[in-house]
C-alpha cells in the first residue's frame, strides 16, 4: 500500500501551534509515557469506582450537545499528506458539510485528520482524548473535548450515539474497535441500521477473506448474514454515498 499522495494534487496544511502546555503529546497511545497512580486513596477499589461513574456522567453528558455525529476510527501513525490521511481529512469536511459532528479519538493520524476536515468545513470536530497527569493528549484541530483518564470508558464513548461508524486502515487498536462494533450490532445490542464503512480496499478485503474463507467456510463460527454487516469502499466519496444518509439513532435518548 503506497501511503504517500505523489501527484501534488492535495495540499498538505500547516496545523495550528498546539496550545500553551501541550507539550509534545499528540502521539499514538502506545507512545505515551506510562503513568502510576499515587500510593494514596486514589490507588482503592472504591475511589476507582467513584471515578469511573463520574467520567461516564461526564462523558454522557458532553455528547448529550450533539445530535447528528459520525465517528471515525484509524491509526494514530499516518502523517499530513498520506493516502488515508487525506481521504479521511476530505470525507470528515464532506459530513461535515453535510451536518454531521467528527468524533474521533482526538489524536494524531486519521484521528486529527478527520478533525482537520471538519474544522476546515465549519463543522463541529470532536475529540474524546487520553487525560494525561499534567495536559491532555490532543490534537490541533480539535474544537469541542473531553478527557479520559480510563480507556475502557473512552472507548465506549467513541461509538456512543454516533449515527455510522467510518473505519481507515489501522492497527491492533483499530482493528479491536471494528470487531468489537460489528460483535455489538451481531448480538443485537445496537442497531443493524448503522452503517459500518471500512475504507481501504487493500487493507480490509484481505480481512474480508479470511472471515469468509475462515469462520464461514472452514470452521462455520459465523453466519453467512454477518459478512453483512459492514461495507468496504476505497475513497471518500464512496463512504460518504454509505453514510449521508445514516438514520437517526432512536435505542439512545438524551
């Protein structure tokens, strides 16, 4: 898979400078720095439990202000100019022009590359970001945020609500997010009406056929239906025909 654009065509933009105190944190998760409770109160099972209820409060409550959003997924490593990058960039000012709010991850790669589009497009871009012990992890294109402190709790947050989920070319943490979506919409637990976008035809079909020839075929561990459950396309344009038309969400009520 070529990742860098070779033709000129798109212009690769100069991202705003990171606010005061960002530091150096706009990185992949698996980058960031490990961090250690203090061995205090907050280290008990019972302030842990306290805190989590108060970031799903939290959490609920900021996307509680936005009714009609999209969620992108991706890896965190492609660069401003990089194949995925830009067509991520170009479909989240497409939904963003459409009406759509960008939730990403709120990070770097197709993460900021989706903000970026919407930003660029006026739209709302969303970024639900990792909560650090001094700053949060975020990129420059972000304009509305919450941080997490736990990733389970972001996660869900990630795919709360959103009218369609788009998934770019990624890795393991991509890769969990997808399955666990389509797991989700298997088992009935969420609407098999939302749309499931997989873009990159080189990097999702191979993983089509394994499903296909693997868990269908060979071993019969799932049903023909469930190869259903998602679409694979390779541009921008072609998701945004899947997604434009997502139907409200009615199983989430605010």
């Amino acid at each position: 898979m070529e990742d860098n654009l070779t033709n000129g065509a798109v212009p690769v933009a100069t991202p705003p400078a990171p606010a005061a105190g960002a530091g150096n944190m706009n990185m992949p998760e698996s980058k960031l720095p490990v961090y250690k409770e203090p061995e205090d109160f907050r280290q008990s099972l019972h302030w842990r439990v306290f805190r989590i209820i108060a970031e799903f409060i939290d959490g609920w409550q900021f996307l509680a202000d936005f009714k009609k959003t999209v969620t992108f997924f991706g890896s965190a490593r492609f660069q401003p100019g990089d194949k995925w990058y830009e067509e991520a960039r170009k479909l989240g000012s497409m939904m963003a022009k459409e009406g759509f709010g960008i939730v990403t991850g709120g990070g770097p790669g197709i993460m900021q590359a989706g903000n970026q589009g919407a930003q660029e497009a006026g739209g709302d871009s969303i970024g639900l970001n990792i909560k650090l012990p001094a700053e949060q992890r975020i990129n420059p294109y972000v304009k509305q945020s919450s941080a997490f402190h736990y990733f389970f709790v972001r996660k869900l947050m990630l795919s709360y609500a959103a009218r369609a989920y788009v998934f770019f070319p990624g890795g393991l943490g991509t890769l969990d997010e997808a399955f666990e979506i389509l797991t989700l919409i298997q088992t009935r637990k969420i609407s098999d009406k939302i749309p499931v976008v997989l873009v990159g035809k080189e990097f999702w079909s191979p993983i089509h056929a394994w499903i296909s020839e693997q868990m269908f075929n060979k071993l019969k561990t799932i049903d023909e239906a469930d190869m259903n459950l998602y679409s694979i396309v390779d541009s921008a344009e072609e998701a945004f025909t899947i997604v434009k038309d997502a139907p409200e969400r009615t199983d989430f009520f605010y």
